[in-house]
DNA sequence: CAACCGATCACCT
DNA sequence: GGTGATCGGTTGC
C-alpha cells in the first residue's frame, strides 16, 4: 500500500460528517487517521482506516444511544464530527466519530487502520518490541481492533473525547489523500449482542488488517 | 449505594 | 475456540 503524500493532505470538513453514519462509514475507509503528539516531542501517528462499524441513532439497540441522552454518550448528540471515546471491559478505549446534524444520535466506530507512520512510537505504546513489529503478523498487532488502535495512538477518554475532528489544527483528525478501496465488504457487528444481525460493519476487502475474517 | 455488565484483548487449550 | 480480567456508567433498590 503506498504511503500518503503529505503535502496533499486534506482535512475532512465537518460536513463529511452531519450524514447518515452508513455513508460516513463507507467513505472513510481508505481514509487516514491522524494523530500528532504535541507534548514533549513532535511526533505524527497516522494510519489507513481499513474497519468500520456503524451505530445508528434510532432503532439500533446496540447503539449507546439507544436509550436517549446521558452524561456518557451526550457527544453522540452533540455537533457532527467530533470524537467519541468510551472505555470498556475495564481496560480498553474505543474511538467513533459523531454523525448526523446536531440533535441526531449516530456515529461510526472505528475497528482498524493499517498503519503508515510512527509505528516504533506505536509499539512502545501497545509494550510490543521493535523486533515484533518487522513482520506483518506483528504490525498487526499495533492497530487491528478498536481497543488496540486507541492504545497505538494515545487515544484516552480524558483526552479526546467531544474533541473536534475537522481542525487541520487538531490532534486527531482524518486526511484524505486521495486512495480508495477497490472493494468494500459488508458484514454483521462485532462482539455484540443486541441487534447482531443488522449488516453494519464496512470492510476494505482482501485488506490484511481488518480485525477478524468472516 | 450496591449490583450488573459490556462496541475487547491476551492467553490458554 | 474458549474464557477471565477489570472498572466506569447506568440502573434499580
């Protein structure tokens, strides 16, 4: 897969996002997730968004939203484009995006990026030697699944979420640098219970990154 | 205020 | 392929 072309790099715009969260979803695979560490030493994060599964705002009893506003899911039916992080099972992060206008509930998690830059930095993050990593079995380790990704990139609750997207100026935003999936594969969620069967999940098809073949 | 439980992962067989 | 760890948000008493 071929490295981003930096100087080509484009934001996506807070528009991307104020849609249904099935046509987000798709269009941000092939997308790059960016994240640049401004303590300390400048360092840039990035990787290709290869998974994705789709939470809707209504009828969707897997969704946090399902049971209308709380404190926790509140950014969920704030502004579009914006994170939102959750910690689950005591030990794991997971990152959306906010969907739909202001008001609407909707969001698209993201289940696994192919990385592209700052992989070392990736590795100390996850306690994965620098020798692992040269394989590909081992790169995947840093960022195939959600819980993964948000611990190769720094991504806390604390941190991020209701964190803008759009910015160029934000630590966490998608570029677009030009690349599409040839193919993209649909398939039920994830690890969930409730309103399993619904065909949510995106994939970029063939890609060796996705978290878990079907 | 106690109990329940999950959009996961690592490690085991 | 199966399962326990771990903890904050949510709900029910």
């Amino acid at each position: 897969m071929v490295k981003p072309i930096l100087r080509k790099e484009r934001v996506l715009p807070q528009g991307f996002y104020a849609r249904d969260p099935r046509i987000v979803a798709r269009e941000l695979l092939g997308k790059i997730l960016v994240r640049t560490l401004t303590h300390g030493v400048q360092q840039r994060l990035s990787g290709r968004i290869v998974e994705v599964e789709v939470y809707l705002g209504e009828g969707d009893l897997a969704a946090h939203s399902a049971a209308g506003k709380t404190e926790r899911n509140q950014v969920l039916f704030g502004p579009p484009g914006h994170a939102y992080v959750y910690f689950i099972y005591g030990a794991h992060y997971c990152l959306n995006f906010s969907c739909m206008p202001e008001g609407n509930a909707g969001c698209v998690l993201l289940r696994s990026i192919e990385p592209i830059e700052g992989l070392d930095w990736m590795a100390k993050a996850r306690g994965i030697s620098a020798e692992r990593i040269s394989s590909e079995t081992g790169k995947r380790l840093l960022t195939a699944g959600p819980g993964r990704l948000c611990q190769a990139l720094g991504i806390t609750r604390k941190q991020f979420n209701g964190a803008p997207l759009f910015r160029p100026d934000s630590d966490l935003r998608i570029a677009d640098d030009g690349w599409r999936p040839r193919d993209i594969a649909e398939t039920e969620r994830i690890g969930i219970t409730k309103s399993s069967h619904l065909p949510l999940r995106y994939v970029v098809a063939g890609n060796r990154f996705v978290s878990k073949q079907r």
